[in-house]
C-alpha cells in the first residue's frame, strides 16, 4: 500500500500514481492530502489511486479506509493502467 500525497517537493503526485502500476503492478494507492476540493480527488481517482484521505481525517476513519482498501483486488488493465473494478 502507498500513501501518496499530491504535492511533493520533487514530485507531482497526479504524475506518480499514473507510474505506480508500471513498478508494482500490486501496489494499492491512496492519495494522502490537506487538497478538500473535488477536483483533486476526481483527477487523482481517474490516475488510478483507490482510495482519498484528508490529513486531518480522525485514526478511526482513516483505518477504516485503508483496512477496505487492503482488502480491494487490484488489477490493472494491460492497455489503461487504470484499476479495474473489483469484481
């Protein structure tokens, strides 16, 4: 599991997760962010990340979260690179 922020100091997190399947085809990715507005978390869920996570979310919340997502299947599609949905 990787906890992936948006804005890094060498790195853009929308570019990285997008790279992430190519590496560790296994990896699930949740995006860890203070970025509240929708649009951050549409485009970072359209680059493959399955699951977003506000810094300020309380433990009980944010273990919830990434107990469903260590659960998810994550399969890549060969062409998109993009999770498929868990069947």
């Amino acid at each position: 599991m990787l906890l992936l922020d948006i804005h890094m100091p060498d790195a853009n997190g929308f570019d990285l997760c997008k790279q992430v399947p190519d590496n560790y085809p296994d990896a699930k990715v949740i995006a860890l962010t203070n970025h509240e507005e929708t649009i951050y978390m549409k485009k970072m869920m359209r680059n493959g990340v399955l699951g977003y996570l506000l810094k300020n979310t309380d433990r009980k919340a944010s273990l919830k979260l990434l107990t469903k997502t260590s659960m998810v299947k994550n399969t890549w599609t060969s062409a998109s690179k993009k999770p498929c949905s868990p069947k």
